[in-house]
C-alpha cells in the first residue's frame, strides 16, 4: 500500500466523482492499484481553481473503465471521503507541501513531477497536509465558536491527540467536519425554507442533513448534504418531504403534512435554495437515492410537487 495526490479537475475530459471514483489512464496504473487499502489526498490545481488540497479518500479498489480502453477506475471506499475544513494550498511559506515537488534548497519544483496527475505520498506529508486541512482540535474549534468556554470544554482540559488515521476514521469528528462544510455552503441558511435564523448568542439553527445516509453508503461529502432547520431536517429523514428530479423543486407528501404546515415551513414556490459554489449543489443521484429509498417508501403514491 502507499499513500497518492489525485489531482482532479471539475472540466476535466475524465469522468471523477471525489467521493465516489477516480479515472485515470493506463500510465498511472502501478501506483494507483498500490494504493488500494489505503488514503489518497485530492489536489485541484490553481489553473483550475483555488481549492490545492481539498479532501481525503481511500482507495477500495480499481477496475477497468467499462467501454473505455486504457481507462481506469479507482472506486472510493464508501464513507472514506472526507472534505477539508480548510483547502491547503500546494505551497506554505514558498515550500511545497510534498518533498517529490521541492528542491534540495527548498524552493518549488518546475516540470517533471509537478505535472503529474497522481503522485505518491510520503506518511510525514500526508500527515502534515492533513493535519493543516483537518486540525485535529476541529471539535474544540465548533465547541466553543459562538460559546468560548462551554461545559464539556473545561479550563485546564488537555486536547487528547488522535493519530491522523483515527480521526479520519471516528464518526463524531466526521460529523463536525461535515456539518461545519454544509452550512458554510448554504451561508448557513436553510435550503428548503430559505430562512437564516441564530439564536442569541448568533449560534446558527440550521443542520446538516445527510441527503444518503451514511448507514446506507452515504458520504460526507457536501453534494450529500442539505442544510436545513431542525424540523424540516426532521421530515426529510423521514420521507416526508424530498427533492424532484430537477434538483430544485421540493417535493411534499400531502396526505402526510397539512398544507398550513407546507406554508409555514418552505419558501414561496417550492425551489431549494441553492449554495453558493455549484460545485457544493445536491448530487442528482443522490436526491434520486432519498426519492426512490425514503419519500418513495413513505409515499406509494402521492409523491407531488410543493403547493
């Protein structure tokens, strides 16, 4: 196994999902099948955006591209993908963050292996760009972001290091990476409702609903999340409410949800709210998952449109 940068492109001619499959070319093979079982950093070039290092995944395995001759297919663990709360660009103080890319003086690489679409990575500098990327206080970051001194954070509590692999791998700093990314996408307003509501202490309300839920091989990414109020995160969960096929158009089960409550609770005309960045929009298949999987099996019938 060994550590790799995958670099993606969101208008490149190959057909990536980040959190799903990585294509690639003949050319880079060897590396990637000596990856499988282990973690790889996404790196999307500043050419193509200013995102550097965005994310983290684990290879599951490789399969040739079906009708594609020369093509690869690097499938995604399912719940591997793990957005970074803070993108890393490729060079801090004027020094690469990958040793394969520095000269012996420090200064940047030109050609050659800056180049290159997949890279292998030493330990120290995955590490090191996670660690950047992920902090490893992340939780204590969110804890105390609106409160400075909440109850479970005591004066004097020492921050229990976590080796990188365990955080990437514990559920609970998974869901404060995750939450912290889609209401950041949405500028923390609902995207059913379109309201933007803090309490006193300008502590957001909205949440962040997985739109495929993890137990069910969802993932962390942003394109699996919605956020939304408490209440209306409440009824997607349950099948009560979801997404047309054109991705915007909120669907409602009426013999379910009173037609005041409707009005109440989503915006006028019935059309998500949308983030910001396209990138972070909904997945089309994962909307088509919860429609098919959760409003589907809530509602044989009467799956209608907003009103």
């Amino acid at each position: 196994m060994g550590k790799l940068v995958l670099l993606h492109k969101a208008d490149s001619i190959y057909e990536d999902e980040p959190d799903i499959v990585y294509d690639f070319p003949r050319s880079y093979l060897r590396a990637v099948e000596e990856a499988v079982g282990d973690w790889i950093v996404y790196y999307e070039p500043v050419k193509a955006g200013p995102r550097g290092y965005f994310a983290v995944a684990k290879i599951e395995r490789v399969i040739p591209k079906p009708g594609a001759a020369g093509r690869f297919l690097a499938m995604i663990e399912p719940g591997s993908f793990l957005p970074f709360d803070r993108e890393v660009p490729r060079l801090v103080e004027g020094r690469p963050m990958e040793a394969s890319l520095t000269e012996p003086d420090g200064t940047p690489k030109k050609g050659g292996a800056v180049q290159l679409a997949v890279r292998r990575l030493p330990d120290a500098d995955f590490a090191h760009i996670v660690n950047l990327g992920l902090p490893q206080d992340l939780e204590r970051i969110e804890a105390t972001r609106y409160d400075p001194q909440p109850a479970e954070f005591d004066d004097g509590a020492e921050l229990f290091e976590r080796p990188v692999l365990e955080r990437l791998t514990r559920r609970p700093y998974r869901d404060v990476a995750f939450r912290r990314k889609v209401r950041d996408a949405y500028g923390y307003r609902c995207a059913m409702s379109g309201l933007m509501l803090r309490n006193g202490g300008g502590r957001p309300e909205v949440q962040a609903a997985h739109i495929r839920p993890v137990e069910s091989l969802g993932s962390d990414s942003v394109r699996n999340g919605l956020a939304l109020s408490g209440t209306l995160h409440w009824m997607f969960d349950r099948g009560l409410i979801s997404v047309a096929a054109d991705c915007e158009t909120i669907l409602v089960s009426h013999n379910k949800v009173p037609g005041d409550v409707v009005g109440r609770l989503l915006a006028p005309g019935g059309k998500l709210v949308r983030p910001v960045d396209p990138r972070n929009a909904p997945h089309p298949e994962n909307l088509r998952w919860h429609r098919e999987n959760i409003f589907g099996r809530s509602l044989p019938d009467d799956a209608a449109p907003f009103g």
